[in-house]
C-alpha cells in the first residue's frame, strides 16, 4: 500500500503519462507550467512556465559561452601586442580574466542544474495532476496550492531563501576554491591560467612542496591532539577542583577563569606574544628570581622548534582550559551522587572515583564535543598566526615555519611572495578531507552516538 505525500499516490508511470495524457500534458513535457495552468493553478503554471523562458533566454545569450568558456579559462593568457590590419596599427589585448571565466562558469553549471531540478518538479506535478484527474480526485485549486505552501509545505517554503544562499555563498565558493586545484593559477599566472590537472596535487605530495607538507601536516595532528587532550583533562580537574566540598566562593573561582575565555582571543594572543618576547615580562620575571641567566627565546625565530611548539600548547591551554571547565561543571552538578556514595562506602578514594565513575561519564557526554574541538584546533589559525606567526622560520620548509599549521601555511602560500593558490587550493581540500575522516570515523565510535 502507497502511502499518500502532498495527495499525489503515485500510480502512474511517467510512460503512462505521456501515452495516455492529452495534448496539453504531453506539451507540458516540453514546455512547463502547461498543464498546471490547464488546472487553474495560475502561481505554479506561472512560475515554470517564466522560469523556463527566462532560462532559454539567458543560455542563448550569455549562459552557453560562459559554459564552453570553462574549457579553456579564456584564449588569451597574457597581454599581446597585435598589428590590426583594418586600422593599420599595433593593438594591445589584455588578458583574459580567468578569474571570472571560471567564477561565471561555475555560476552558470549551478543554474543549469537548477533549471534540471525545476523541470522534474514540472513534471511531478503533470504526474500528479494526471493521477488525480484519472482518478477522478479533487485536483487543489490556485488558491489551495498557495494555502499548502503555508500549511503542509511550509518547511519547502521556509527553506528557500536559505538553501539559495548556502549555494551562492557555501557551495559555490567551494567548487570554486576545488578547480583552483587543478589550474596553475599562482603570481605568475594571476590573470590568465588553465588547467593542469592534477599537477598541483603532485606537488605537494611528492613534488617541491612534499617536504613541506609531511613535516607540517605531522605537526599539526600532533598540535590538534595535545591542544584538545590538555584543555579538556585539565579543564575537568579544574571544574573538579572548584566543586570539591570544602571550596568556598566557587562562583568567584569560576568567573576569575571565565575572564579569560570572554576577552577577545586575539587581545590575549598579542598580550602574550609580548609577555613571552625575548625582552617581554617573563624573561624578566625569571631572570629577576634568578632561575635563569639570559633570556630564553620562546616564539620568536631564534627559538629553538621544541620550545616554541611546547609553549603554544601551554598558551592554548590558558586560553581553552575555562571552555572545558564549565562544559564539565554542567555535568558534573548533573551526576548521580548514588554511585559515588556507593564507591565511598566501598572503600574507593577520590583517585578510583575519579577514574572509574566521574571521567567515563564525562569522557561520554563531552566526546561529541571534544571532536568538534579536535577539527577546531586542526583549524586554529588564530593561536598560531597571533602568537608566533610560524616562528621560528624553518630552512628546510618552503613558505613555512616550525610551529605552522596547514591551515597557517596555506595563508602564507596564498599571501606570500609566490602566491600559489592552486596549491593553497589542495592543501584545502585535504585539510577538508583530514577533518571529514577523521571526525566521521571518532563520531561514529563514540558511545554517545551507539547509543543515540
């Protein structure tokens, strides 16, 4: 038995429909919005029936060339000058833009495929409409078909304006930044480029860049892994600390480590690339206690890789153990003090309470978060650039330096002397590739989602 969606029981071929409907449904095959105005629903048949005349207009005008533009990127790659015979002078051509070649032509691929996503509407609703005059069922009205947009329908009509927009400003931009990857499109190619296919990609895998990208790219699991283990353990005990019986004033506690988080990222980040500056206050601070002798280099390019990388981990954890405490201080007022009595009167100590009870329970409720911060801190631009801006600087390493994220590294290649955006464009992608995996396969292990 069908079940009924929208009052259309589908029970009828699309062959059915063609070979046993009129003229007009059969016309409507070819020109839509035919067959709804043969009902009366004037918006629909309307609506199709503009959209498809628009649409041929615009793919004979302009919509077919900014297609067939997309094979080439453009004819001309640099500026030529050229004897016009017709006037009998030299001619300067510019280039063409291959920016805007492939930024239309993407634009116009997407209205194609809209266009093909409102001819099979058109023709579910000849099907529909088909069905329920065999049928002889009551075929809505315009005046209904408007009501349903605003009843059973509404969800299709709140959607619209967004799901244009994550188009037009989500896939869109996407798209385009994945054909950067497959062009030459750097400094010397900033107007004119084409396509090379994969050839950006070898580069950095086994090319000039590979010796880049490993290093960094190891680097940078190492920094995601500790930067997120660190914040969370420690933002636990913290969290724990403060809700121990016998702590007094634990909102001001909580609000003194609060202050942290609340005050803009970058103004911290600044103040403390100058507090661990070569000549900053804590080189000071030890030399005036007389722990050390001459100031130590933490983030500046005389640094030693070790050092500076240790020391974003611990300005990390100052700036992201506050998030983890009061993420674990909701949970932790939340848990059932039943077990916890159960394990004293068992003779368990705080240290076994700790490991066997309160921890899973918050390993199990945070987990889905401690993934998003895991991809967070994978894409952390802000603590790296803020802090060290890549210091110190790596002679082994094209565009990078020893504390460079992929994501740091990829500003640099796009922003730098050379500006090579197709490999800006791949280390994109794989960056996305890197955080889809690996937080598709630790969402998909974690006990809140078996049990969810």
């Amino acid at each position: 038995m069908f079940k009924r969606k929208n009052h259309l029981p589908p029970k009828a071929t699309y062959k059915e429909v063609w070979s046993k409907g009129d003229a007009i449904t059969k016309c409507s095959f070819f020109i839509m919005g035919l067959n709804a105005l043969k009902h009366g629903q004037w918006a629909k048949g309307l609506s199709l029936l503009l959209s498809e005349i628009v649409f041929f207009a615009w793919i004979c005008l302009t919509g077919f060339s900014s297609i067939k533009a997309l094979s080439n990127l453009g004819l001309i790659k640099k500026k030529q000058v050229i004897y016009d015979a017709s006037q009998g002078v030299y001619v300067t051509k510019q280039p063409d833009s291959s920016v805007l070649i492939l930024l239309f032509g993407l634009l116009a691929l997407m209205v194609v495929i809209g266009f093909i996503w409102l001819y099979i509407v058109n023709l579910k609703s000849v099907r529909k409409n088909y069905v329920l005059e065999r049928d002889h069922e009551h075929i809505l009205t315009n005046k209904e078909e408007l009501a349903n947009l605003f009843d059973e329908r509404l969800h299709t009509t709140l959607m619209t304006i967004p799901v244009l927009g994550i188009f037009l400003f989500t896939i869109l931009p996407t798209v385009f930044m994945i054909s950067m990857a497959f062009t030459n499109y750097d400094r010397q190619h900033s107007i004119g480029f084409s396509w090379t296919g994969f050839k950006a990609l070898g580069n950095v895998l086994s090319g000039d860049l590979a010796g880049t990208f490993f290093p960094v790219l190891g680097w940078t699991l190492i920094w995601a892994v500790a930067a997120t283990a660190t914040t969370f353990f420690f933002g636990v005990l913290l969290a724990l600390l403060i809700e121990s019986k016998g702590i007094k004033h634990k909102g001001f506690w909580r609000t003194i480590f609060v202050l942290v988080w609340a005050v803009p990222q970058f103004v911290s980040l600044l103040m403390m690339a100058q507090f661990l500056d070569y000549q900053g206050a804590f080189n000071a601070i030890l030399m005036n206690l007389h722990l050390i002798s001459s100031p130590i280099h933490f983030i500046d390019n005389q640094a030693a890789p070790w050092v500076a990388r240790i020391t974003v981990i611990f300005v990390n954890m100052w700036i992201g153990i506050p998030v983890s405490m009061l993420v674990s201080t909701a949970i932790i007022q939340n848990l059932p003090q039943d077990q916890v009595e159960a394990a004293k009167i068992d003779g368990a100590n705080a240290i076994q309470i700790f490991k066997s009870i309160t921890f899973p329970q918050i390993l199990f409720v945070m987990a889905p978060s401690l993934i998003q911060q895991f991809i967070g801190n994978i894409n952390n631009f802000n603590v790296i650039y803020l802090l060290t801006g890549g210091a110190p600087m790596n002679n082994n390493y094209n565009g990078a330096g020893s504390t460079d994220l992929l994501v740091t590294w990829l500003y640099n290649l796009t922003f730098g002397q050379e500006q090579r955006y197709n490999a800006s464009a791949v280390l994109g992608i794989l960056i996305f590739i890197l955080s889809a995996t690996v937080s598709l396969i630790a969402y998909r292990r974690t006990n809140a989602f078996k049990e969810g």
